[in-house]
C-alpha cells in the first residue's frame, strides 16, 4: 500500500476501513466454503481498497 493510499484512506475517517484493517483483510485469502464470514470481509476490504487505488491514481 503506498504512501498516498494510506493518506486517503486516513482522510476518509471510516471507522472500520482503517489503514491497518485494509492491510490485514486485503492480504487474506480464505475460502468462501470454509470461513464465509471472513470471506465476505475480505470482498469488502478488496472493495474499499480498489476505490482507494482509483482515487490515488486519479489524483496525479
């Protein structure tokens, strides 16, 4: 996660999606099957961060 991304996502201010959240749910990969709660964590974690990408690409 770069520098820039960290910077925006601090400035959301989510209560939830913080910095530190996004780097341990976007780097997890559980199975659907064995573990759907932390699946469906992990989809909106993935989520959240690709907008965060979007956004600090955009800002260039």
């Amino acid at each position: 996660m770069s520098e820039k991304e960290k910077k925006i996502i601090k400035d959301f201010r989510h209560p939830i999606f913080t910095v530190e959240y996004l780097e341990e749910w976007t780097n997890r990969n559980d199975s659907i099957c064995l573990s759907p709660v932390c699946a469906l964590q992990i989809a909106e974690a993935k989520g959240f961060y690709e907008a965060v990408k979007l956004l600090a690409r955009e800002d260039n």
